[in-house]
C-alpha cells in the first residue's frame, strides 16, 4: 500500500510540474495518461476521451494501441469509456467478462491482447468532460482500490485543468482589453487629428472614420492607425 501510494504521490507530482510548465491541449492530457499509468498498478495504456457535442474523440494517449479499442467504443456509440463519460461512475471490469454487453469494443480488446479495463469519468466545466481510460494486458479486471487511487488522482487532474483553463481565460480577457484600449486610444488620436485639420467637432469626425471603414470594409482601428501614420508622416 505505500508503494502504490508513493507513485501516486509522484503521478501528481508529474502533473504539478506540467501545469507548472504551462503545458496545454495535446501536451497536458500526454502528462495526464503517463502520470495516470504510474499512479494505478496494473495499467499498462492510458487515453483521455474527451466529449464534443456529444460525441467521443481521444485527446491523448500513451500507447496507439488504445486509440483503436477508442475509435471501436465511438463507432458504436457504446463502451465503458462513453458509460463513465455520461454517468459519472467508474467502470471497472475484466474484458472477457464484457463480451456479452460490448461486442465491438470486446473484439478489439482481444485482438491487442488486453484484459482489463478502468474508465473514469473527468468533469473539469461545462466546456471539458469526458473519461480517463485505462488499459491492463493482465486478466486482472483492476481491484477496488485502483479505482479508489484512480479517483484520487482525477480529483487533482480535474483541479489543475480548472485552474489552468481559468487562468488562460482570465490571460485572454486580459489581452483582448489591453487591445481594446489600444485600438480607442488610436482611434481618438485619429478624431483628434481630423478635428484640428478640418475644423469639424468630435461626432463629425467619428462619423468620417466610421463612413471610410464602411465604404472600404475595413475595421475602424484599421483606419485609425492608416490616417495617423499618414498625417504624422507629412
């Protein structure tokens, strides 16, 4: 138990130097699988399914192998990954023992060899849920508390991707007003010029500036930055 409880320890210690390192999309969910597959004994594969309007996709995996046991789980709109998914449940079990209520999935399964398989669900926010799916060549079925390890580990997952997705979020409200305030400050800079050369009052020359944009369908920060650089260049 302390062994199984020390590589859980350094799975999350994985994960904390990747959100550390600022790692996203394809890069973070890489770190997720490996770290998930030294956190549960057993686990030999590890993928992340991600749910898009509904669908599955596999966002990442450790090994291409479990991208074919995912796409079989999605072309039948069926398997333990999209039960957990949708549940909310973990789903452990030995895959021979699965054959009757997964074919599809099953007959893949025995093709690449496998015997065992640990789905649980990952809720990050509305806009990211799905499963992480783990793999065992061994007829184990997984035990109770891999589950239970499994669980703990995806607490810490689900933690991380809601803090790194809120602080992108928060980096990109950030940039965007930034951006807002520069593009006002062109565009009075360009009413202010347009005031002082044709003697005309603030509304007269936003209306000039917004009539040009119109007329040559381009943003009116472009414009802005067009006629200042114009003016000041004379």
């Amino acid at each position: 138990m302390s062994e199984e409880l020390d590589e859980l320890t350094e799975a999350m210690r994985g994960l904390t130097r990747a959100l550390e390192d600022d790692e996203q999309g394809t890069a973070l969910f890489e770190v997720i699988c490996a770290e998930a597959v030294r956190a549960v004994p057993g686990a030999d594969m590890a993928s992340v399914t991600v749910l898009r309007s509904g669908k599955g996709e596999t966002a990442a995996t450790t090994d291409p192998r479990a991208t074919q046991v995912d796409a079989a789980q999605y072309a039948a709109g069926e398997g333990p990954c999209l039960q957990a998914a949708d549940t909310g449940e973990i789903v452990r079990l030995s895959l021979p023992a699965a054959d009757h209520r997964w074919p599809e999935f099953t007959d893949v399964t025995k093709e690449l060899g496998l015997g065992s398989y640990l789905a649980a669900p990952l809720r990050v926010d509305e806009d990211l849920a799905g499963a992480l799916n783990l793999f065992g060549f061994g007829d184990h079925g997984f035990r109770e508390l891999d589950s239970q390890l499994l669980k703990v580990y995806l607490t810490m997952v689900a933690f991380g991707l809601r803090t790194n997705h809120r602080y992108h979020a928060a980096r990109g409200r950030a940039e965007q007003l930034d951006h807002a305030m520069q593009s006002r400050s062109v565009i009075e800079q360009a009413k202010g010029m347009l005031m002082a050369i044709h003697r005309i009052n603030a509304d007269e020359a936003m209306h000039r500036l917004i009539t040009e944009s119109q007329t040559t369908n381009t943003k009116l920060r472009d414009i802005a930055v067009r006629f200042v650089a114009t003016v000041s260049d004379r």
